[in-house]
C-alpha cells in the first residue's frame, strides 16, 4: 500500500511538472510563430517585450525567490543598453566621432568608448558591466546587512544617481536625448524588415537560454538556499549557509540578465535615453512580476510579455487611461491574486489535480481493499 | 547566553572558548556552524517555500559554497542520514509536502530534525517545548534524549516538569551569574535555589 500510494504521489508531482512545462513550451511555440502572423512593427514590438521578459527573469529571480526587492533595475538594463548603443552609434558613425559629441564640442573620442568598436566586446561588457557594479553594491549592502526597505530605497538612490550622471555628461553620454540614429547592426541595416525579424529571433533565442538558466538555478539546491533566505534568514545563516555571498552572487545574476536584456532592446527600439533608468521604468519592472506571479519562471516571462502587449493596446486607444490601467490592474493583483496570474493558474491546477488524484486514489484504495480480502467494505 | 555561543550576539567582554581552542566571538554565525554548533530559536523557523525534504537537504549538505549548491548533488550517506531522522522525528510520511501543513509541534520537530543532520558536536536549544502539549512535550523529550547520547545538549526551558524529567544536569542562572549546578533533585533542596525563585513569592505573601 505504502507503494502505492507513494507512486501516485510521484505521479501526481510529474503531472504538474507536465503542465507547467507544456505552458511555457506552448508560449515559446507562440512566439516562435507570431512573426508569421504579425505586422513588421508588432513584431519589432514584440521582440522589445522579449527582451523585457529575460530582464523579468532577473528581477524574479532577486524578488521571487530571494526575497529582495530591487527598485532600481533600470539601471542595469540601462547600463547594458548603453554597452550596446555606443557600438552602434560607432558603426553609424563610420570611425568618425558620433554626431553629438561635436555638437557637445567635443574633440576626441573618450578612452571608455574605444573598446565598443568591437562588436563582441561590446556585447560581452553589457552583461558584465551591470554584473560588475551590481558585486559593488552588493556586496557593501548585504554584509553590513541592510535589507528589506532599506535595500530597496538605496536602489531607488542609485536609480536617481545614475539618471543625473548620465543627464549631466553630455559630452560622453549624450545627456537626456541618449544614443540614437543608429544605421547598421554588424553591417546589416536596422531599419530593413529581415534584420528586424532576425533580430526579434535572436531575442527570442537570448529569452530561451536564460529562461532555462534560471530554471537550472532555482532547481538546484542553490535555488532551494534562495528561497531558504527569503523564508527565514537567520535560519540559513544557522544552517550554515552565509547569505551575504548568496545574495550577492544573484543579484549579479539579476543585473546581468537586465543588462542583457538592455543590449537586445537597443538594437530593436533604436534608441536609449537615462528616462528608461529612472524609477518609474524601474518599478513598472517590478509589477510586470508581481502580475505575472513572483516565484515561478513562467509567471516572470508572461507578466513581462501580457502587461505590455496591455500597454501598447491601451495606450495606442486611450493615451492618457494607462497610468491609471496599470495602477488599477497591480491593485487588483495584489488584493485578489498575491501570487499573479501564474499562482491562479496553479490554483485551477491544483483544484483540477486533486479532483483527479481523489478519483486515483479511491480506486487505488478500492483495489487494495479487494487484495486484502475485505469485500464487505467494498461492497 | 544561547546567543552569544552561536555568534548571534556579540559579548560586550570575555571569551568563548570551544574545545580549548577558538574563540568563538570573533567567528561569524556560519563559521560557528561549521564547528559543530547547532541553534534552535524558540520560535520556529522552517523554510516554508521548500518541501520538508528539502528542509533537510539544505541542513544536511557539509559543503555549503555557492559552487557545490550548484553543480553538486548529496552523498548516499547523507540522504540515508535524512531518511533515518526524518523517520525519527516521525515526519517521513510528509516529506514532499511543505512545513505550512504541519502543526507547530512537527515544526519544531522538523527543526531538531534539521539541526541533527547537520551533526553538531553541540546543540543549543531555546524553549523547545514552549507553546506544546504534554504529549508533544514528551515526545521531544524522548527525542532529545536521544539525541544527547551522540551529542551534548543544552536546553533553556521554564517548563519544570520537563527539566526534571528529561535533564540530565540543571544549571540555575540569576542575573547572569551562576548560582547552582547539579541534578534536578540537589538544585530543589538548594535554600539559594529556594530564595531567588520561591522565596520572594514567600516573602510577599506574608
């Protein structure tokens, strides 16, 4: 009987495994598909919220699992953003010095900006430098132990900083107008329809590879250590794990990712300005997770993708309703479903599993009943 | 006193020392663990996001680098030493379930159960059976002493029936200072014993 039952058990686990593996197989599917059936732009548009999505990973993996709430994520998409548009302003400018740095009076082109002539340096550094300040701040945070508000009001801080650094230095930066008039991406000119669907594939490719990254993450037993801090940090520093070096390290996860994603935007939106760094954009991140469900992956990638296919639809019909649309919309999440629309997938799941499983069960029961012998009970 | 041993707290002055050697304030909580110290709190604290098992997977793991929680999976041994506690502790059946389903006596449990696949050479407990019914209160008695036939333990409790029936040596502390050691029965004849914790209820009465 103890057999029995405990493959049911494991039945029942590999069923909701199942389900929430055919989801997010099925969406990917679905994305793999809409260029067909879309529109040159929808599908540009699509492949922005692509990229949002691998930056909605990220986010999820700090807030969701680790518990830490970081306000200030447009930084690191920011950050890799930029990596990617100084390559891009470089080829446009054909090894002259990019258009606003001699409207700014300057002369020479800035030693930062050499190394993003070179396409896979720039690429490489868009990751890693967003990982890179992400170790900085990490690290000084989380051993001198500051958490919850506190973390998260110091993002807000480095948010508003890096607004004004990049505002300020025009010369090098390009102030509040950004990087844009890009012409080509490796030779290849942006504007034409074959770079821009190869583009939303490649974004679509980055998207797969860091949804099964993270997969690989929170199933392992690190993954376990994460949500062990979230549930109760003193417990796992007493069960001898050192949170600091844990959060630290998925907190450069997080930045990398965002900066990942900024270096996919980029190329499909054609431009970046400091706006994208700033709070604002920094906490919409952060409700694209909470709507789509914190804590599980696939609740991460459609919060991103649904709430701005929202966003667009919205806003191209009425202009001025979507700050009050997406205010009223995270309301509504939080009071209704805490744990977005992926936690109320698992609900109906879960109601559904358990019907089948009680139908599994009784006849499980049924048929031991018979092998022992005990007809009257059956009958 | 629990806090300062496990690194929780720094002592304003003094030393801690562990098996003559370290000095055990100038350690980090997770240093101290590493030793051979293990700490429940009063209050418990499981991991709800996790399944029970892997409650003490996280406990039992010796390596605890961001390096091995990734790439690296349990010894044979080790999940055999889960499997002999979590039988133990009589939360075997529930393994694959979450601690939110269990009752606050199985979390304390769970939580003896994960201090002891860490195997510590010392556990350190605070009120473990504060908030439990006597038959709960049993139980981890039971559990505790057997426990302390591999490991020393040292338990701070109100609970007078629980001292006198499961310990083994009381120590009285009274203002931070020791005022007696021995067994239960030596510590109740002790007049100082009687002074400090009947005798002002005595003396109020009259």
């Amino acid at each position: 009987m103890e057999r029995n039952l405990h493959y049911l058990k494991g039945s029942f686990l590999k069923d909701r495994l199942f389900a929430n593996n055919f989801i997010i197989t099925l969406l990917f599917v679905l994305l793999a598909l809409a260029p067909l059936f879309l529109s040159d732009f929808r599908t540009n548009l699509l492949g922005k919220f692509i990229a949002y999505a691998i930056l909605a990973l990220g986010i999820d993996l700090i807030w969701g699992y680790t518990g830490i709430l970081s306000l200030g994520h447009g930084v690191y998409f920011g950050l890799g953003a930029y990596c990617m548009a100084m390559y891009l302003k470089l080829e446009a400018s054909n090894g002259k010095l990019p258009d606003f740095m001699s409207w700014s009076g300057q002369k020479v082109l800035p030693w930062f900006w050499k190394p993003f002539v070179y396409a896979p340096v720039a690429i490489i550094l868009s990751v890693l430098v967003p990982a890179i300040l992400a170790l900085i701040i990490g690290y000084l945070t989380f051993k001198n132990r500051i958490k919850g508000v506190y973390f998260s009001i110091l993002t807000q801080a480095l948010s508003i900083i890096f607004v004004v650094l990049f505002v300020g230095q025009q010369a090098y930066t390009g102030g509040t107008n950004g990087i844009t008039n890009f012409k080509t991406i490796f030779g290849f000119p942006l504007s034409s329809s074959s770079t821009k669907v190869t583009l939303y594939y490649v974004a679509l490719g980055f998207l797969i590879l860091a949804f099964l990254f993270c997969r690989w993450i929170v199933q392992s037993r690190f993954g376990k250590v994460l949500i062990a801090i979230r549930d109760s940090e003193n417990r796992a520093r007493f069960s001898g794990y050192n949170p600091a070096i844990y959060k630290t390290f998925v907190y450069c996860i997080s930045a990398g990712l965002a900066g990942l994603a900024g270096a996919l935007f980029v190329p499909q939106v054609g431009i970046i300005s400091p706006a994208e760094m700033g709070i604002v954009p920094s906490v919409e991140m952060v409700i694209w997770v909470a709507i789509g469900g914190r804590g599980t992956l696939v609740g991460a990638v459609i919060g991103a993708i649904l709430v701005n296919s929202l966003k667009s639809m919205v806003s191209e019909g009425f202009p001025a309703a979507w700050s009050y649309f997406i205010g009223i919309s995270f309301v509504a999440v939080v009071i209704f479903m805490p744990y977005g629309l992926a936690g109320l997938l698992n609900q109906i799941k879960r109601k559904i599993y358990t019907q089948k499983s009680v139908k599994q069960y009784s006849s499980a029961a049924l048929n031991i009943l018979e092998e022992s012998g005990c007809d009257e009970y059956v009958g | 006193m629990l806090d300062a041993i496990c690194g929780r707290v720094k002592p304003a002055e003094g030393k801690i020392i562990f098996k003559g050697i370290k000095d055990v304030t100038e350690m980090s909580e997770h240093q101290i663990v590493e030793l051979g110290i293990g700490r429940k709190f009063q209050v418990p604290s499981v991991f709800m996001g996790i399944t029970i098992y892997e409650n003490m997977e996280l406990a039992a793991a010796r390596k605890r680098s961001l390096y091995s929680t990734l790439f690296t999976k349990l010894s044979k041994e080790q999940m055999e030493r889960i499997q002999d506690v979590l039988q133990k502790i009589g939360l075997y059946e529930k393994r694959y379930r979450t601690p939110a389903a269990l009752s606050h006596g199985e979390k304390q449990w769970l939580e003896i159960g994960m201090l002891l696949v860490q195997q510590p050479e010392i556990m350190l407990l605070d009120e473990p059976v504060a908030g439990m019914g006597r038959k709960e209160t049993d139980k981890t008695g039971r559990l505790l002493k057997e426990i302390s036939e591999k490991c020393s333990v040292i338990v701070v409790e109100h609970d007078m029936e629980f001292v006198r029936e499961y310990a083994d040596k009381v120590t009285v502390l009274h203002e931070g200072r020791l005022l007696d050691e021995g067994n239960m029965h030596e510590i109740q004849e002790n007049p100082k014993v009687m002074e400090v914790y009947l005798g002002r209820g005595g003396e109020g009465c009259d």
